[in-house]
C-alpha cells in the first residue's frame, strides 16, 4: 500500500507590517524553507512587501486579517468608534474580543473593515488563496461568519484552522504548560466552529497545524522534533521572521524565527523526513486538476 504524501506549508505572519518583517519574509523564502506569507494590509509597509512579493513567483501571499494590535484599512469615520484617530485597533485582544461579541452596533464597521482588507489585498496583489488572522481574530465567533462569507464570495479556497495538537507540543517542549494548555481549550472550540462553517461553504484547511502555543518561544530543535513527528496529511507551520535593515530594533523571537527558517539544519531535516514543501496556490491548483 502506498505511504500517504507528507505535505508541509511552512507560513510567515505579518508581512507589510515593517521593513524588518518584510525583509525575514523575503530572506526565508530565499534563502530558506519559507513558501508562503500573509499581508497586513493596513500597515504602512503593506505596499513595499507587495511589490517586494511581485519579484518572487513562488511566494504565495495570503491575507492576514487584522481587528486588533494593527491598523485599518477603512478611516476612522467609517469605522464607529472601532479604531482610533490614527486608524489604529485596540491593543488588548481580551478586551476587543468581548467588545466585537458584545456590542452588536459595531458589526457592520466590523463586516465593512473585513471586506476593504479583501479588497485591498486584491488590489495589491492580485490572487487571493488563503485567509488567516492577526493573533488569530479570524477563529472570533462575530470575525469567523464575517471571514468565511468573504471567503465564499472571493472563492478563496483555504483559510487557517489555529487547531494544535498540544500534547505533540508539550512532549517536545514543557515550558509554558499552563497557558498552552488555557489557550488548546479556547481555540479547540473557536476552532471547530470555524471549521464546520468553512466546510459547509467549500473552504478547504491544513490537517494539523504548529505555530500557536509556541511562538515567541521556537527553536530549531523543537521545529526538527516536530518534522519526526509530522503525520500524513497537509500540515501548517507558522512563523514570524524578521531582517535587520538597520532600523527598528528586532526581539530575539522574530531573529530566532528567521534563523529557524534558513537553517540547513532544518532543511536536512524535511529532506530526511520526505516532506513536500508546497503552498496554498499549488495545492489550490492540484485540487482543480484532480
């Protein structure tokens, strides 16, 4: 019988966010592992990364939809009260969640903000393959609905489903435990409501996913632990690199994250594990084919 393929989609977060974040992205795919990103597209360098993606075909560039520690695309008067004068969200992702569940006269700002961040991605570059979130927004009761509809509508074929298996992440790596196991039970349930609406709609996701409890926190040696535990299947990993160009001081997590990506040391490990590194628009074009 035929071993099932090992398909591995290996995602950086943030693009457009600065310079330092769109030169990680660009260096990780390069140079690295690194086949596909996600566009914040109200930040002040989302235009940069677009034309910065432009020069790498194989680059699949998704959006990442942002309600929270970013900025708007819409301005503030239409936006009732949901960003401030500066365009910008609210920093507190607690208390923005409760606010978009509870208040009910916000949806529509909310509905209107979702589909210029679309639109505005379409706009800058032209495809749209996949839909993920800023700290994972788009898995929020009120944002899932809104995201999924635009989904279907834009025939976006792939959205992310921020499901780990956490015990995986905690026989690798310890630390944290408390608040990964916190955070497992909250975005299981987010997670598997998101994931039946997106299937009633036709909207495909990976099998498995890593990324979530651990970031901020990854090495190479857990990634590589990882790659030896990988099942059959299609499996997201998700990072947030970043490049010194000489500006804005970088946090060790993001350089950490970019020299994960461009290890040779993790290369070798997909190699030894017979992964297929891909992204979002070929496995979206292998499906039509089939």
């Amino acid at each position: 019988m035929r071993r099932a393929e090992t398909i591995v989609i290996v995602t950086g977060d943030d693009f457009g966010l600065s310079p330092e974040v769109n030169a990680g992205i660009m260096r990780a795919h390069r140079e690295g592992v690194l086949r596909a990103t996600s566009l914040m597209t109200g930040e002040p360098s989302a235009q940069a990364a677009a034309a910065a993606a432009r020069d790498a075909p194989g680059l699949d560039v998704g959006l990442h939809l942002t309600v929270c520690r970013g900025h708007s695309v819409l301005s503030p008067g239409h936006l009732d009260g949901v960003v401030d004068a500066a365009s910008e969200f609210a920093r507190n992702p607690t208390l923005a969640g409760m606010r978009y569940f509870f208040d009910r006269r916000i949806r529509n700002a909310l509905r209107a903000e979702c589909r210029a961040q679309v639109e505005r991605h379409l706009e800058l570059i032209g495809y749209l393959n996949h839909i993920d979130g800023h700290l994972n927004f788009h898995v929020h009761p009120v944002l899932a609905n809104i995201v999924i509809d635009l989904a279907a509508e834009h025939n976006v074929p792939f959205i992310r489903i921020p499901r780990e298996p956490v015990m995986t992440t905690l026989r690798i790596a310890r630390d944290h435990a408390s608040r990964k196991l916190v955070e497992a039970a909250i975005f299981r349930v987010l997670s598997r409501r998101t994931r039946r609406l997106a299937a009633e709609r036709g909207i495909r996701s990976a099998d498995w996913l890593f990324g979530l409890h651990q970031s901020g926190h990854l090495t190479e040696r857990y990634l590589i632990n990882v790659i030896e535990r990988l099942p059959a299947g299609t499996t997201e990993l998700y990072f947030h690199p970043a490049d010194d160009v000489g500006g804005a001081p970088l946090s060790a997590a993001t350089q950490r994250d970019l020299q994960i990506l461009t290890s040779r040391t993790v290369r070798a490990a997909f190699d030894r594990a017979g992964v297929t590194l891909t992204n979002f628009a070929a496995l979206a074009t292998s499906r039509r084919m089939a």
